[in-house]
C-alpha cells in the first residue's frame, strides 16, 4: 500500500536518524525511532517557529530532554529548512561539527538548551516558561499579545529519573504554568535493560500530586492521539501538561526494538538495512524522499509569515507605547539602562567596618534592581540568610506573574531560572561587575 506523506515523513525522521547514528558508529538510535511520531505531529502541526530567524522571540520553545537522542533534533532541524545541512548530519559526533553528541546551545541553529545531564531539558523549560509568563505580563497589553508562545519538550523515563525533574515539576505545579506541554516518551527501556528494574513508580499520580493536567496513555505512534492530547494541553490554562506516550525503543528493527540494546548504541548494517527493507524504504543512507522534504521545508514560508503577522503587531505596539517597547527591546539585546550603576558608588566607603559579603551583595543587587527592571532573582528559602530579596518588589506567584523575587522552596533546580529572553540575572550582574573594573 502506498504511504501517506504522515508515514514517509515519520519514516524519514526514524532512519535518517538511524542512518546519522550508524555513520558515526556510536550514538542512540533507539528513542529517535520510537519517538519519531510524537515529534513530527508536534514540529509539522503545532510549533510556531522560523526556521529562517531561530531567534524570533515569540517563537514556542523546544526541548529535547534526552539530549543522547539528539540525532533525532538533528533531523528534524535539517528537514525543517534549519542552517544545518546534510554534511552536518553526516559529521554527527565528530570535531567541530554543528551535531554533537548532546544537542549544545549556540552551536546549532535551533537548538534552545544544552542538554547534557538528565533531568536538565526538564527544569530548564520550566525556566522558559516562567520567563514567557513573566514578560507577558509586563509587555503585554489588551490589544497587543507581544509575547504569547508555548514550551514544549520531549522528556524520558531517564529524566523522571532525575531529582532535578522532581522539583521543577513541583514548582511549574505550584505556579500554574500552563503554556507548558511536555510529551513524556515513555518506552520502558534503559541502557541496563527494563525500567522496571529501578522505576515502577505510577506517573500519573505522581504528576497529579504536583497539580499537573495529566493525559495518557496513549499510543505515541497514533499521531490523531497525539495531536488530540496536544490540543487538550493547550486549552489548559491553570495546569502544565504531561502527555504519556507509549512508544517502541528501535520501532522497527527486527530483532533490537524495545530491548536495551536499542538504547546506546548504532543498530548495526545488518539489522538497519533489515528494517528499512521490512517497511520497504529505501536501504540507501540518509535518504530523503523529495516529496518528504517538500511538505517538512513547507515550515519555512510558514515560519516567515506567522513572524511577518507578529512584526505587524509590534509596530502597532511601538506606535502606542513607544517607551515600552524601548524597554523591551533593550531587555532582549540583553542591554543595561544608561543609569544602571546610579549610587553604586555610595554604597560603601573606605572607612566603613567589615561587612559579610551576603550584606555587600544585598545592597549592591538592591540598587541595581532601582534601575534595572528585568532584574529578578530568588532562592533556595535562604532569601533572609542571603540577603536576595530585592526589597520593595512583589513576589512571582501563579497569582500575579509581574512580581521580581522569586521562592524556589528548600530544594531548587538550578536550572530553572537561567534564561536567555530578558530573564538572566547572571549575566546582568556579570556585566554590571565588568563595567564596574573598566572604570
């Protein structure tokens, strides 16, 4: 029976994945197979993206959790119109390319967050979508949605695994993020075999008890379901969304699919050839059927428009709220107000007693964040100890999204808060110290 472009397509991102795992002869076929479905419903009819500008900054996020998957990012970047051409694809794993092993953030066009460590993807979309809500909130306006987009990942049993996932998910809970979906790839399988071996706990619970809107299981390979769940998640507002997808480690590999040795390693010739030729697919490498590419390249005109549509309601904002707009431009260039070390100078004298550094600190982020508005910060329930409270600022809470000082409870995922969209302390005191040394 002849394949609908929804089969050739999910085909085409499960063996060239295989096929750039195989060249390199090390990497991880397995969940780029089994997920290959989840991916495609969510890349081709729901994320608003540009592949032309990756930095359109309104544009949804994606995250690949399991970053030892990252053949399967590869291929849909290049297969979406991304700057990442087949001879990337083909130097997979191998010095100085754009396709690392774990998906590397400024190295490749599209990628949004290094995801190296487990858990790590999880919390750090936890982050974008605290910052999505934060800037919305000070942004937006009745009649202009400047800043209106979704955080979607594609997470593992490995990151369930992880504490990190534990206390993030706890405070997305808490906040009521619900512009974030999460499409749980749930196979059963790690590199020592079974989960069941280490992870038998029940996910829906679990996730239920962190006040997440939790659908599934459903049949990761059903891309209707898929698409139906997505929906779902998207017309909840109150509650971040995990989708649990039953999905097959190698789908299709004859004798490797759902076992471990499906998880860390190439297939081998024999069995990749034997499951192209089981689906009747072409057994030449990195094969891409012409008419594949086309309908996935279509992303490209369609990321020009859906940005041009939003360009068109950023003039209109400017036009109105001139002083805003500055302020928001300013803040996405990552760039400090002209005032922002105003009485940083007064702060302390020559003459002055020793004081501890966490005093020190507290006075110098307290003026800073007089003059600096996207300066926000918060910590582990230490704030009094610590000194980080930014005073005369109201607190970020599911209630009210404006607040600067941030509570992350006795356990905080690091990765949290430390993002590249106006949100990143870091880097704004960083850079308030480096100007500090040049005068």
């Amino acid at each position: 029976m002849a394949k609908n472009i929804d089969q050739k397509s999910i085909e085409t991102i499960r063996f060239l994945s295989a096929d750039i795992v195989q060249k390199a002869n090390s990497g991880h076929p397995g969940t780029p197979m089994g997920a290959a479905s989840l991916a495609y419903t969510l890349w081709t009819r729901f994320l608003k993206h540009n592949p032309s500008n990756p930095n359109w900054v309104n544009r949804d996020r994606f995250i690949l959790s399991p970053g030892h998957a990252s053949a399967l990012l590869y291929s849909l970047l290049y297969l979406t119109g991304y700057d990442l051409p087949m001879e990337e694809l083909k130097q997979f794993r191998q010095w100085e390319s754009k396709t690392p092993g774990h998906p590397e953030y400024g190295m490749t066009p599209g990628v949004e967050v290094t995801t190296g460590p487990l858990g790590q993807g999880f919390a750090n979309g936890v982050g974008m979508a605290i910052a999505e809500r934060w800037l919305a909130d000070h942004y937006n306006q009745k009649h202009h949605q400047v800043i209106d987009h979704y955080t979607y990942a594609i997470i593992s049993d490995g990151d369930l695994q992880e504490g990190v996932a534990s206390e993030a998910a706890s405070l997305a809970g808490n906040l009521k993020l619900g512009k974030l979906i999460y499409l749980y790839d749930s196979n059963g399988i790690q590199i020592e075999g079974s989960t069941n071996i280490a992870f038998t706990e029940d996910v829906t619970k679990r996730f239920e008890s962190y006040h997440w809107h939790v659908i599934g299981p459903i049949d990761g390979d059903d891309i209707e379901a898929v698409d139906a769940a997505i929906r779902s998640g998207q017309k909840e507002s109150e509650r971040p969304t995990l989708i649990i997808c039953k999905t097959h480690i190698g789908h299709g590999a004859p004798t490797k699919q759902d076992t471990a040795s499906a998880h860390g390693e190439p297939l081998g010739e024999a069995e990749l050839q034997s499951a192209k030729q089981a689906l009747g697919w072409s057994v030449d490498s990195f094969y891409v059927p012409e008419d594949v590419l086309n309908h996935m390249r279509q992303a490209v005109d369609r990321g020009k428009m859906i940005e041009k549509d939003w360009h068109r309601q950023w003039h209109k904002w400017k036009e109105s709220s001139l002083l805003l707009a500055n302020k928001f431009e300013k803040a996405m260039n990552g760039e400090l107000p002209d005032d922002w070390d105003q009485g940083l100078d007064e702060l302390f004298n020559p003459t002055d007693k020793p004081v501890a550094t966490r005093e020190a600190s507290g006075k110098v982020i307290n003026s800073l964040a007089q003059h600096t508005h996207n300066l926000i910060g918060g910590s582990a329930d230490l704030s009094p100890s610590t000194k980080t409270i930014i005073k005369d600022a109201e607190d970020f809470k599911a209630e009210d999204y404006s607040g600067h000082n941030f509570h992350f409870g006795a356990s905080a995922p690091a990765d949290v808060l430390y993002q590249k969209f106006g949100i990143d302390v870091e880097n704004t005191v960083l850079q308030a110290k480096n100007l500090l040394k040049k005068q």
